[in-house]
C-alpha cells in the first residue's frame, strides 16, 4: 500500500524556510514546537531527515512530520512582481 498523496500547501515567493513551512501548514503550533521538532529528528524533507530550520524549501519539496506530510506549491507571481 502506498502512501497518501501529500497535501498541498500554497506559497507565496519561490522559497520559504523550513521552520515557516511547519508553522503555515498547521504541523507546529510555534517555532519553539517547530524547533523540537526538528532537534527530535521528526522532520523529514524528501525523504531525508532534516534538522535545519532554516533549510530552503521549494516548489515540489515534500515534507513529513508529526504525522502529516505536505507538499510545496509555489504561487506564481502576480501581476506587476
């Protein structure tokens, strides 16, 4: 059995760190969560563990942890960007 599909979560820009992403997506209350989170090794980008918080995510990047996982979808420009 395979796993679900991600659940999309829309950016805005091309980029957005690691520690932000887990806040936007409802996985971590705060960034004192997000922190813990991380240092505990629940954190998962593409299929690696990953500790940083600060680490660039982009358009397609898949993230897990706490039991969710999302992917990045990034928004195009709007107008006059």
């Amino acid at each position: 059995m395979s796993a679900p599909e991600p659940e999309p979560v829309a950016i805005r820009g091309a980029m957005i760190r690691l520690g932000q992403l887990l806040k936007l997506a409802g996985i971590a209350a705060d960034g004192g969560e997000a922190k813990a989170l991380l240092e505990d090794g629940h954190v998962h980008v593409n299929g690696a563990a990953e500790h940083r918080r600060g680490r660039q995510l982009h358009d397609g990047d898949v993230v897990s942890a706490a039991g969710g996982r999302v992917r990045v979808v990034a928004a195009p420009p709007a107008e006059g960007e």
